[in-house]
C-alpha cells in the first residue's frame, strides 16, 4: 500500500470536514487523523495517507458546484495530485 503527505491549510483541512462526515468512518483511523489534523497547532498540516484513504476521502465529495470555495477546490486538486502520484510514479534511471 502506498503512503504520502497531504499537506493541507487549516482553512482546506476545514472545508474538507464540512463534506466529509467523520461520524460515518470513526471506526477507521482516517477520522482520528482528520481530527488531529484540526486539532494540530500547525499550519500547513501534514497529513500521512495511504492511497485507500485519498480514495475514501475522494468518494465522499460531491460533484464540484460552481459556488464551492477556493479552499475546498485546492483540497480537491492536492487530493488528485498526490493520487495521480501514487499511479504515475516518475521511474529514477
């Protein structure tokens, strides 16, 4: 399983808690890293995931509205990004 950093604002790791319910996944440490991540007196806030976890979380989002904020489209771009990471690994020769 591959692992990777998201590195999200306050104000993004905030937006995403308002589309993600955290109630629906307690039992999966996802939930517990969300929160920590709030809790956290960083800013930026490093958050370690497994690709499952960018997958959950991607499934979970609506399709994007025209009035979703700037922050949320920012958590959605880093979201893909870090995916495409995952699946598109640059071979080092």
């Amino acid at each position: 399983m591959q692992r990777g950093v998201l590195t999200l604002t306050k104000e993004e790791l905030k937006s995403l808690l308002e589309v993600f319910d955290l109630a629906m996944y307690s039992k999966i440490h996802l939930s517990n890293k969300l929160k920590a991540g709030m809790d956290a007196q960083l800013d930026p806030v490093p958050l370690e995931l497994s690709e499952d976890e960018l997958e959950i979380m991607s499934d979970e989002f609506s399709v994007p509205t025209p009035n979703e904020s700037e922050a949320m489209k920012q958590v959605r771009i880093k979201i893909m990004e870090l995916m495409m990471k995952f699946r598109n690994p640059i071979s080092e020769v």
